[in-house]
C-alpha cells in the first residue's frame, strides 16, 4: 500500500543527480523552485574531495554521496563511477523514502538508466519523472564514437526506450530533443519541455557594475563552461591570435594538423585573410571560467601561439559568481562543436550572456538558431576560427548591429525566462505528486 501522505505535511520530493548539486544549474534551479513552493526537497548527489556529506544549500537538502566524476576519462571508468553511483542512489534512495515517504522522485540524466535505481520507490507507488538533460546515445557517439556502433548504440537506444518507459512522465530541455523522442515513438502526452534558461534574479544586469563596450580600448571576450573538447576553446584561442595580430595572427593562421581545426584556413582568400593581416589588430583577451580535460592543451596551444598573456584560466567559480565575470566582460562565446549529439544543443551559456546584456557569439547550430534566431547573436561556423575572428570583428566594427543584437537577445530571453518555466515545471510536480 503507498503511504498516506497526511494533511499540513510538506510535499516531499526526492532528486537524484549524477552531478555536483552545488555546480549543477539545472538541477538547483528545479530544487529551488520546489523550494519556494513550500515543497520539502532532498537531493542525492555526488561528492567532490572535502566536501561533507549534508548540506542544506539554498533550502534544498543536499545528500552527497561517496562517488566522484571522472571527466574525460574512458569508457570503464564511466561505467564504473555510473555503476557505484547506481548502487549508493538506490540504497540511499530506499533508507530516505523508508523515513521520509516520498509524494514524487525526479531523476536527472545522464545516464538514463538511473531512473532504475529507484525501482522501490516506484513499486511503492511513487511517481518518477524522468529529466533527460541530453540524447544519451547522442552523447555517447559525440564522446566515444569508435565504441557507439551497431549493437552498442542498438542497446543505448534500448535503454533510453526502456527508461521513459519505465517513467511516469519524461522532462526535457528544448523542443528539438522532445521532437527527436516522438519521432521514436514516444508519446507527445508524456513529454514536458522545461527550457534551460537562467533565473533573472540571479542573471541581473542591474545587480552588478556593467562594463560598457570595450571602455578601455581592449576587447574583453568571456567564457563560463566546462573546458572539455565538445566546447571549441581552441577554436576560441586560436581566434583571439588571429584578432591580435602581429605573429600570433600569422601563426594561427597556419592549417592545424588537429581533425577539428584542419578546415579553418579559408581557401578562397574572404574574411579570413583579411584577419590574417595586422592591418589593425585588437587589443584582446579572453577570460575562461571553468576546469575540464582540456585545459592542459588549451595552454599549450596559447603558448605556442603567442598569446599565453591573452588567454587568462581562472578555474571554476562557484555558480553565483558567474553573472559579476560576464558582467566585467565585453562580449560572452559559445562555441560548441557540430555533430549529431549538439544538433539537439541549447547553451544556457547563451541565455546567462544574454541576460546581462552582453553580446553572444555562437556557433551556428540549429537549435541555437531555432531559439534565437537570424539576428539576436553574432553567429560563426563550427569549428572555423577565421569564422569566429569575423563574428567577433563585426561586434567592434558595427556598433549599430550590435546593440540591435544585443535588444533582440534580451527580449528573447525574457519570453524564455526561468519564472515561466518554473512555473510549468511545479505544476507538473504538483499534478503528478501521490497523496
């Protein structure tokens, strides 16, 4: 028999994430949410070195467990952190729900099979949302293409079917994932889109002091992300040389023996051998917020570009410091590689740029431009530094254009506020939540 959840008892609700609570925004913007309205919310999560194993952070309560990410790292030691993770969420799961008798457990992806961890909650009745943050065979093809073939993409395929199945409703990010899912056969009826966009409380211009463009002579570009190679930041460094000048143009101007940089020599002499030529190089620099697997080579490649001094590695700052850094910049960057897995892409990176009023340069990806469309950012080719330099260049050059972007950006942003999707996002807890 379900618990009966008796009358004046706080709805409880349980969230599983195989992230880092307190780096993960989604997660927190949906625990806060729950938060302030008057829900009781508990969180599993992982457990980075020296952090303890209870917090209450923001009215959530936060329970890390003993597993720790692995980024970048290969196949079997994924499987083997998503295994340990498995095994603690569901015990942990079971011990809490025996206590706390859970109205309703949402689970976070990746992986989708999570969700099967809280099989005894889900015999006891209790209903589980399924919150898919990415296309899990998408993801791993982009991440391991040699090993997501045949059988093996069959089988991800399989789980993800068997995941939404097994869940009584399925979350995800934006309209082309929730379009890729029907198109498998998964029901319209159980698919709820719940964008990825900021808190405007949290993302407000006026709550920092805003620089204006490029006030002291010099271009401040920014990026607040994970540095792993799906986000092109060698892309980003190599466009930084070419803005500067001087050597440093001449030397990421040079084809790349790197498969993702080998097409960015433009061959029919446009834009970007116009930006090869010092005529008039920029005073640039580009801040990176963040960690990831790709920093080691991200450094390299600065140095032996020339541009060591340009390219400043801050680390990862916690998530209420980010807006005051895009504040201090002068335009913020998304790039994101191109393939099958961000084809679905939407970077909140774009929404937090545009937030504070800061003009965004973005790969040109489809969901990015389904969102945002031709005008509200200034878009560059996958991949193309020649590309993104020229994206960049436009920004300083045409002032004009660069406010109308920044207008419809904002105005954009606003129409897909986090208020309004959270207020989606509650009433979907409330209707499906027992008792």
């Amino acid at each position: 028999m379900p618990a009966v959840i008796h009358a004046g008892t706080p709805t409880r609700i349980l969230v599983v994430t195989h992230s880092y609570y307190e780096e993960d925004p989604r997660v927190r913007r949906e625990g806060e949410a729950l938060v302030a309205a008057g829900m009781s919310v508990d969180v599993l999560g992982l457990r980075k070195q020296g952090a303890t194993a209870r917090e209450v952070v923001d009215g959530v309560q936060v329970h890390r467990l003993a597993v720790q990410r692995h980024q970048g790292a290969g196949i079997g030691t994924y499987l083997a952190e998503y295994a340990a993770f498995f095994a603690r969420a569901a015990l942990a799961a079971a011990r809490l729900h025996a206590r706390r008798r859970y109205a309703l457990v949402q689970v976070a992806t990746l992986p989708d099979p999570l969700v099967f961890a809280m099989a005894p909650l889900r015999l006891d009745g209790v209903p589980v949302i399924l919150d898919l943050h990415e296309a899990m065979p998408e993801f791993f093809r982009s991440r391991f293409p040699a090993a997501s073939r045949g059988l093996v993409r069959a089988g991800l395929l399989a789980a993800e079917r068997a995941s939404i199945g097994f869940s009584t409703r399925a979350l995800t990010v934006n309209d082309a994932l929730a379009d890729r899912l029907t198109s498998l056969g998964v029901p319209a009826s159980k698919i709820t889109v719940v964008l990825n966009s900021p808190r405007a409380d949290r993302f407000d211009p006026g709550a920092h002091p805003v620089r204006p463009f490029m006030a002291d002579g010099s271009l401040r570009l920014v990026y607040a992300g994970a540095l792993t190679p799906l986000y092109q930041l060698d892309v980003a460094v190599r466009a930084v040389a070419l803005l500067a000048g001087g050597e440093a143009g001449a030397a990421a101007g040079e084809r790349s023996d790197s498969p993702a940089l080998a097409a960015e020599t433009p061959s029919d002499g446009g834009a970007g051998a116009a930006l090869a030529a010092p005529a008039r190089p920029l005073d640039v620099t580009l801040d990176l917020y963040g960690r990831g697997d790709a920093e080691s080579a991200l450094r390299d490649l600065a140095a032996g570009l020339g541009v060591a001094d340009r390219v400043r590695f801050h680390g990862r700052i916690p998530l209420e410091e980010v807006a005051a850094r895009i504040a201090e910049s002068d335009a913020g960057l998304a790039p994101t590689r191109r393939d099958q897995f961000t084809d679905f892409s939407l970077s909140t990176k774009i929404f937090e740029y545009a937030a504070m009023g800061k003009p965004v340069v973005a790969s040109r990806l489809p969901t990015v431009k389904r969102y945002f469309g031709a005008e509200a950012l200034a878009y560059f080719e996958p991949g193309d530094a020649w590309s993104m330099a020229d994206a960049i260049r436009g920004l300083v050059d045409d002032p004009d254009g660069r406010a109308a972007a920044i207008r419809a950006a904002e105005d954009r942003v606003r129409e897909l506020s986090w208020e309004r999707e959270a207020e989606r996002y509650v009433a979907l807890v409330r209707e499906l939540a027992r008792g």
